[in-house]
C-alpha cells in the first residue's frame, strides 16, 4: 500500500509538472505591415499569437473570426531572450512570421518556411530578419 501511494504521488507532481510546461504562452503585437503566416496573409494591425504545444493560434484582435491554427517547432538560444518579441522574415517585400521569442525564456516557437517564402529564396532572395516589439497577454 505504501509503495502504491508512493507511486500515486510520483504520477501526481509528474502530471503537474507537465501541466505547467504546456501552459498557453500568450503575446500581443502590434504588426505595422502586412505579413504571410503558413501561407495565408494578414493585414497589418494588432494581434494576438497563442502558443498551446505544437500549435500556435493567430488572431487579428480587430476581427477574431480571422484566427488561424498554425504547425509551429521549438527553437531555442543559447541565453533566454532579453525580450518579448516577434520575429519576421523580409524578403521581395513581403514579411513572414518566423518566431516568437518571451522575455526571460530561452525557448520560443518557429514556424515552417511557407511556399511563398521558399520562391523567393530559390529566386536568390535573402531574407532580412525584422523584429516587431510584443507583450506578454494576460
């Protein structure tokens, strides 16, 4: 019986341990251009990206019927990120979401090179990171 509860605990503050690592990462942006995410296109303006595992949720705060569900990976650095921010690729005039990166942490999300972004790099384009300012959500 000993044993069991003992086993039952172990289970219980593994469960919450992996509860707290998976909780939803929320940040607030305002994006002063338009940009490409997976391969759909957003208007410029302020939105909201949500991270909730393997997937991260973006949602235009003017018009959250337009929230999309996106594929995204880990990615870290080698120190946590001294800031909250966004990272965007530009290339040909166009920007693309790459990553999202919290202050403090030293893990952030990144999303797939999109279709449109892999053209214009197999035309020689180069892509120039631009990072646009962000808070974390509540």
């Amino acid at each position: 019986m000993k044993n069991l509860r003992s086993a039952l605990v172990a289970f219980t503050v593994l469960l919450m341990a992996t509860a707290a690592h998976a909780q939803q990462t929320r940040v607030k942006a305002t994006v002063p251009f338009n940009f490409v995410a997976g391969d759909r296109a957003y208007p410029a303006g302020d939105y909201l990206f949500s991270n909730n595992g393997t997937i991260l949720q973006v949602t235009n705060t003017e018009d959250a019927a337009s929230t999309e569900m996106l594929l995204s990976r880990p990615c870290e650095k080698s120190s946590p990120s001294e800031k909250t921010v966004v990272v965007f690729h530009q290339m040909g005039g166009n920007y693309f979401l790459q990553q999202i990166w919290v202050a403090g942490q030293a893990h952030g999300r990144e999303l797939p090179t999109s279709k449109s972004e892999i053209r214009l790099a197999q035309n020689h384009e180069k892509p120039e990171s631009v990072i646009v300012a962000a808070n974390i959500a509540k």
